[in-house]
C-alpha cells in the first residue's frame, strides 16, 4: 500500500457515503424546505411526512451534527445559510442536483455485480426515468447556469450566426451564448419533455424571439441543418465510441462549411487514470449506462476525423468543462 495511505485515511474514506446519504434522504423528504418554513419538533415532522418518530428523529439529529440543521430546545430548523441552498422553492436551490446524487446512488450499489457481469444497468430505474427525469435535469441546470458564462467565454462565439445546442437540457448553455453574443441565433434540440421545461426557462428570460426549439432524439434523428457552430455539452460520456461517432456525423451534417463544433466534458489522460474527477465519472457510466465512459483527447480526435472534422484541437483542459474544437471543411 502507498506510504500516503494509513488505516484512518482508507477508513474516513469508505465512511464517506454515511454523510452522503443522511443529507440525500433529507432532500428526498423535503426535510429542509419544511423545517425552513417553520421550527418543529420531532413529533411534528412525523406528523407532517407520515414518518416513524425514532427513524425522524435519528435523521434530524444527525443532520443537525452536520450543520445543516439547528435544534434548540427539542424543536428543528433549517440553518440559515443552508436554508436557501436546500430548500425545494428556492431559486438558488442545489436541491436537484443532489436528489440527481440520490439516483446515481441507487446505480451505484450494485457496481460491484456489474463488474462481475453479475448485472446490468437498470436503464429503466436510471436518471432520465419518468421519477429522476426532473430531478436530473433540474441538477444540469444547477450546475450549468453557473459555469456557462465562462464555458462561453473560452469557446468565443464571435462571428457565429447560428448555434445548433445538441441536447441542450433546459437552455443554460443556450441563453450563455445568446448573451455573449447579441447577432447570435439558437436552436435547442433535445427531447420532447426537456423541450418543454427549456421553453420555460427561455421564455422567462426574454429570449423566445431568438431561439428555436425542436424537440427529437439524437440517437434516432437527424439534426436541424444550417448552422455554423454546434455545442455538445456533457453527451459524449453517455455514449460508446460508437454512437459517439455516429452523432458527431449527424452534427457534421448539420453544420455549414467551416463550422465548427465544440465538445464540453472530461478529457482523460493517456492512461485515463487523470483527472480523479473523470476517473470516478466513467465509474458512474459504467454503473448507470450501457456503454459510456470518459474519453482521452485521443480517442475524441479519433472519433471527430472519422466524422470528417479537421483542425482538431483541445482549447481548455478543466476537468467537465474541459473543451475540444473540430472544423466542417
């Protein structure tokens, strides 16, 4: 074993998940939107969720050792700085994102049988089931609306006309584009439902007028033609190099000549041992997807120059939101 390993180090590690999981049950039982609303006894959140009275009071105690709640005098509240982080009706909530964390919980328990070929994926149970769906997408948008800006930013979409967003969730990345380039005009292809909720979000931010929606499957359909700049932002870890391939050939189809597409995710060192976050990643598509993983810039290079992309280059090594670029002749 490795001199910077010791038996408290490896122990503090496997009892990780116990923290985890106190603080994903919460957020599945809406702990901190009820108790930031109103302080209550044990008794009484019992009462309110339908919950056994030792198994509730267990969980609020420790979530109060965690900090995330506060217990003064047998009753509990949600502590003030966590309240708008955790809370269901909070526009700042990370609530999604971590009930997101609950699903892939659930894939991950049985990765040991599935590295023995023991099982499979449940992709019915997975997160773009009809119960995680929101959740999932809700938890993108988390983490895109505050990481877009910069993604932009390091792309330079000066001089496109037309964005193509290939699975493009809620619009995130969509409405980062548009802002950072007033000519620029979108279209958001992702599916039907997901459509619906980015219809939401653009409308709310003024930019119907300048986006057009269509609603389809990557997998199955062919992409809207006529544009000159195609962003494939967190996708290419879901697929095989195969339909990875097969969709970067949709979307050369889709592009103009001289367009150009960007790629946003983990690129993988030679050995795919670096970075740790993206090491961890293709353990969750290994565990909640039939063929996913994490790619090297080699192995993207390869799959866009089959497509028939040139130029290829990585622009920003940054963990997920490291970028690679390939050219339409």
């Amino acid at each position: 074993m490795s001199d910077k390993h010791t038996d408290d180090s490896i122990l503090k590690m496997v009892r990780g998940f116990m923290a985890s999981r106190v603080v994903i049950s919460a957020a599945e039982l809406d702990l901190f939107t009820l108790l930031a609303k109103q302080t209550r006894t044990a008794d009484e959140v019992a009462a309110a969720i339908g919950a056994d009275r030792r198994g509730i009071t267990i969980l609020l105690d420790a979530l109060c050792a965690l900090g995330f709640l506060a217990k003064t005098k047998g009753t509990y509240r949600t502590e003030s700085s966590a309240a708008p982080l955790l809370s269901a009706d909070s526009p700042t909530s990370v609530r999604p994102m971590v009930l997101h964390m609950g699903s892939v919980w659930r894939n991950w328990s049985e990765l040991s049988d599935i590295v023995l070929g023991k099982a499979v994926p449940d992709l019915k149970k997975g997160i773009l089931d009809k119960e995680n769906f929101e959740a999932f997408i809700g938890a993108m948008h988390v983490v895109a609306s505050r990481n877009a800006p910069g993604v932009v930013a390091a792309i330079g979409p000066a001089g496109a006309r037309r964005l193509l967003d290939v699975g493009g969730g809620s619009g995130s990345y969509t409405l980062a584009f548009l802002d950072a380039a007033p000519a620029l005009r979108a279209t958001l292809f992702d599916k039907p439902p997901v459509i619906e909720m980015a219809r939401d979000r653009i409308e709310a931010a003024a930019m119907a007028d300048r986006v057009t929606l269509v609603p389809g499957d990557f997998y199955t359909d062919e992409l809207p033609t006529g544009h000159d700049l195609a962003l494939l932002s967190a996708i290419i870890h879901q697929n095989s190099p195969a339909e990875n391939e097969a969709l970067y050939r949709k979307i050369h189809r889709a592009l103009d000549a001289g367009g150009r597409i960007v790629i946003r995710d983990h690129v993988m060192s030679p050995d795919h041992t670096q970075p740790t976050e993206g090491a961890l990643f293709a353990v969750n598509m290994l565990a909640g997807t039939k063929g996913g993983s994490t790619y090297t810039f080699e192995e993207i290079q390869a799959g866009l120059a089959a497509a028939g992309f040139v130029g290829i280059r990585q622009i920003q090594s940054k963990a997920m939101f490291s970028l690679v670029e390939g050219y339409k002749p």
